[in-house]
C-alpha cells in the first residue's frame, strides 16, 4: 500500500471512530455518598450528555431520580404517561422504579440528574425488550 492510500485509510478510520464515540451518549458522574438522612441510601449527582437523534435504552432506577435540563430539549417518555417534551430550565422528577426514556431530536441534550438511591444497588436497570420473531 502506498503513503496516499495508507493515510487516506488511517484518516477514514480515526473518522469513523471519532463519529462512533461522538454518537454515544456520556456519562460523568459528579457525586456520590451515602446519606445520613434515610439509611440503606446514598445520593448522587451526574451530568449526562445524548446526541442529537438519540433513544436512550428503557430502563428503572432503584431510586427517585430528579432532571434538569441545561441546554438543549430531550423528550421523556415514561411507561404509562403522556410524553414530556423538556427544554433548558426544565426539572421533573421520575419515581422510583418508573421505566422511562430519553429521545432527542435534531439537537443534543445536557441535563443534571441527581438520584436518591438504594445503597449498593446499580444505577440503572435496563428492561429487557421482547425478542423479535
């Protein structure tokens, strides 16, 4: 392989990886401790980043779980209720267990979520979807 083509290939392929990492959304979490206030929990504080054109997987969390959203808009859909469009400066809160998901449209979202939690259990629960026949 020549110089031209080995680079156009190394050049095709840093690419190619850069638009899979920049499609996944990500995750940083910011806090975490147990609280004194309800034993058996702990509170944690994480800022979460989705793409634009993005459907977050369904799932539950062992806690309560409160949103802000910082830029951007990201439709909520929760299983049982009505869709909620969010938009910057919006706050709601998901209950304990609810399954729900996040979808964004032609722009990506930031948003702050800060859970009460059962101590020792994982962040999220992912529901498991019907297996296609």
């Amino acid at each position: 392989m020549n110089k031209n083509k080995l680079l156009t290939a190394l050049g095709v392929s840093l690419l190619i990886t850069f638009n899979t990492q920049a499609q996944s959304p990500a995750v940083t979490n910011l806090f975490k401790d147990v609280s004194s206030v309800a034993s058996g929990t702990e509170v944690m504080m994480s800022q979460l980043n989705i793409p634009a054109n993005t459907r977050l997987p369904k799932h539950w969390h062992p806690g309560e779980e409160y949103v802000y959203i910082v830029s951007g808009s990201v439709t909520l859909w929760q299983e049982g209720k009505p869709d909620t469009l969010m938009t910057a400066g919006d706050a709601i809160k998901i209950p304990l267990k609810q399954i729900h998901s996040a979808i964004t449209g032609a722009e990506p979202v930031s948003i702050v979520v800060f859970r009460v939690h059962e101590q020792g259990k994982p962040i999220r629960i992912n529901v498991d979807e019907a297996p296609q026949q």
